[in-house]
C-alpha cells in the first residue's frame, strides 16, 4: 500500500454486542475476560493449496485508476479536504519473523464517496514483501489485497469478499465474519514471504501470494492497524464514512507474533499502539468513533 511515512490512518466501527462496554471517545481497554474473540486457527497447521478465487490483480482501466489513487492520496494526505488516518499496534523490527491475526469483514459496508478508500484491518510484518488488506472503495469494491513491497509497488492479488470467501475463509467473531491470515519468512537471506489464509473447509492455510526481495517500505516495524483515506463531507462536518460505516464493525484479534518458531501474542513490549495509545475521534473526523483497546495489544476493535 502507498503508506506511511507519516502514519496515518483511522479507525472506526460501530458494534452492537453486548460484552462490549459502552463508551464515550477515547481509547478504552476493557476489563479482563469482557471481550474475547473466538479461537484463531492453529498457526501450525498445515499449509495446503491456493487461496481459491484469488487472482494476479487485474490491470484495467479501473483497478489502475485506484491503485493510482491510492498513490495520489498519500502524496496529497496533508490537503485539509482529505485525511490519512490510522490506529493499532506496530511491533518492530527484530521482534518477529511471522505474523498473523483474524480480521473482520464487512460485505454489506459501501464507500459513498469515490475518492475515499477504507483498509481495514491491514497486515504488514518488518521487513516483509507483502501487505494484506481488506480493501473498501468504489473503484474496486470490496476485497481483499495482496500488496506488493518487494517490487514496483501496488497491488498484486485479489480476491473477492462474495459468498465463496464468506463461507470457505471466514468464522464468526463477536457476531460478523472474519478471516484469519499469516504473514512468515520462508527465506531470511533472500528475504522471501509467504502470505496465507486459513481455510475452514480444509483446516489449513492457503497460499495467497509469495514474493522475495528488498522491503521498499523502508519501515523499521510492522503493522496491524485501521487506515483510512476520508473526506470531509460538508454538510455534516464530518467525513463520509462517518455516516457510511454507522453500523459497521472493524476488528482485529488473536494479533500474533513468530519468533524463533513459536507463536505468542502480541505484547506491550513489542507491539505498541500507534500513533498514540489513546487517539482523539475528532482527529478522525468523526467524534462518535470508539477505539477499544480489546486486549493486551492484541486485539482491537473500532466502532460508534
């Protein structure tokens, strides 16, 4: 993705259940054994297949013009009509050579204006070729990528959240879908990454894309966050999705780490909360934004 140099990037969500506290604004940890989400696959299982009805991204004349976008957006992100925004953990370089997490999908959620893009919840490891993001816009709909960092840039898989990705890559967490994904370094002196999806139908993990080569992020830390590219709607003073994403839920949980083969979550220590702990919703441009801190660095979930 077109990042981050400054880092920015929004969170938001609106969720209904019940286990999760009411809140109002700022970044809340709820109380121990509140929130948890569902068991995540085993890291360890066995790694099977291709992710199905995945795809090299198509380069029409569309899917260029948002990959451009994207580009033109993170060139642009200091003009006051449009924000980029972000919030979740970072964990940094040396920390881990493998990192994984469950992330929700919202299919019904639509992006109503055609220059904002939704990328949440996204995925990179320090160091790694890819990025794995689940991708709103108007341009490309709702899927989700395999970005590509070890070479020109830009996306480079797809796959559609239809009925198929529904029913063979996603459980229930908290109440909506959520897919699992994988990020590990399959080769420390060519620097080469596998990315994967876990497979409920088969109880394994699904290649989506592998690529090798130089990090051209050059960030010394990885990231599992919300981001946003939003305008300021001007008749409500907010951003669009503000309104867009009243009844949506964004979340992140079961956030692991891999370091020196075993799996642990993600920890204070090593996976900090950026860019602050607890972000003012305002800065978002939507003051109804929660951002729950759902576990120890994690697990997080952003709603209204």
């Amino acid at each position: 993705m077109p990042r981050r140099t400054l880092l920015a990037c929004s969170v938001l969500a609106a969720f209904a259940a019940a286990t999760v506290p009411a809140m109002t604004g700022q970044a809340t940890t709820t109380a121990p054994g509140k929130q948890r989400a569902a068991a995540s696959p085993d890291p360890n299982a066995p790694k099977r297949g291709y992710v199905e009805g995945a795809r090299s991204f198509v380069r029409n004349a569309q899917s260029v013009k948002a990959a451009d976008n994207f580009r033109e957006l993170h060139n642009s992100r200091v003009r006051r009509e449009q924000i980029h925004h972000f919030w979740g953990v970072e964990p940094g370089a040396g920390t881990h050579d493998g990192f994984m997490a469950t992330h929700s999908i919202n299919t019904g959620y639509r992006v109503s204006n055609s220059a904002d893009y939704t990328y949440t919840p996204t995925i990179k490891a320090a160091g790694s070729c890819m990025e794995v993001t689940t991708v709103y816009s108007q341009t490309v709909g709702n899927e989700v990528w395999a970005w590509d960092w070890c070479g020109k840039g830009g996306p480079a898989k797809e796959i559609k959240m239809d009925a198929n990705f529904v029913e063979t890559y996603t459980q229930p967490v908290n109440g909506h879908p959520a897919y699992s994904v994988q990020l590990v370094q399959t080769d420390a002196g060519q620097n080469a990454w596998s990315a994967y999806l876990y497979n409920y139908k088969t109880s394994s993990w699904s290649l989506f894309y592998s690529k090798s080569g130089s990090d051209t992020s050059r960030l010394k830390y990885g990231w599992d966050i919300f981001e946003i590219y939003a305008t300021r709607n001007t008749s409500t003073g907010t951003a669009h999705y503000c309104t867009d994403a009243k009844n949506v839920v964004f979340e992140s949980s079961s956030i692991q780490l891999r370091k020196g083969g075993a799996w642990h979550a993600a920890t204070p220590s090593d996976s900090p909360w950026q860019p602050t702990t607890e972000p003012n919703p305002k800065d978002y441009l939507c003051p109804t934004l929660k951002f729950v801190r759902a576990g120890a660095n994690d697990h997080w979930i952003v709603r209204q």
